[in-house]
C-alpha cells in the first residue's frame, strides 16, 4: 500500500521543523526537531482522515511524488 508523503523542512521563521502533507489540504504540524514535527503530521493525519470520513467528504489517494535535485 502506498502512504502519504510528507514533506520536513527548517523554518527560521518559527525556530523550528514544518512537516505537511501535501495530498491532504491543510494538514501539518510544527517540532523543534523533525522527529517532533513528524511525531506531530502523524497524528494530524490520523485526525484529517478520521474527520473527513466522519463528515464523509472524499479522501484523496496519496499522489504527490517530490522532484528530486542534486547539488553539485
């Protein structure tokens, strides 16, 4: 089966890691490290999921593919 991606990066803005999903709108979460906000996109994807079949509204299969970039 296949599962959601999940993007982590730094945001200096916040002082901390992002990590979303980008197949389910709007759903993310913040850490102070990237385990913290993988910790955290986990269980807002269970909650996305359990509110979207709960108020039965479609729930996208999992699509996004990132580009992949080398530096040189």
């Amino acid at each position: 089966m296949k599962d959601y991606h999940i993007n982590i990066f730094y945001s200096a803005e916040d002082g901390g890691y992002i990590a979303d999903i980008p197949d389910l709108r709007h759903c993310s979460a913040f850490g102070v490290t990237p385990e913290d906000a993988l910790s955290e996109v986990l269980k807002a994807k269970a909650a996305w999921l359990k509110a979207a079949k709960a108020a039965r509204k479609p729930i996208p299969p999992p699509l996004f593919r990132p580009a992949i970039y080398q530096v040189a």
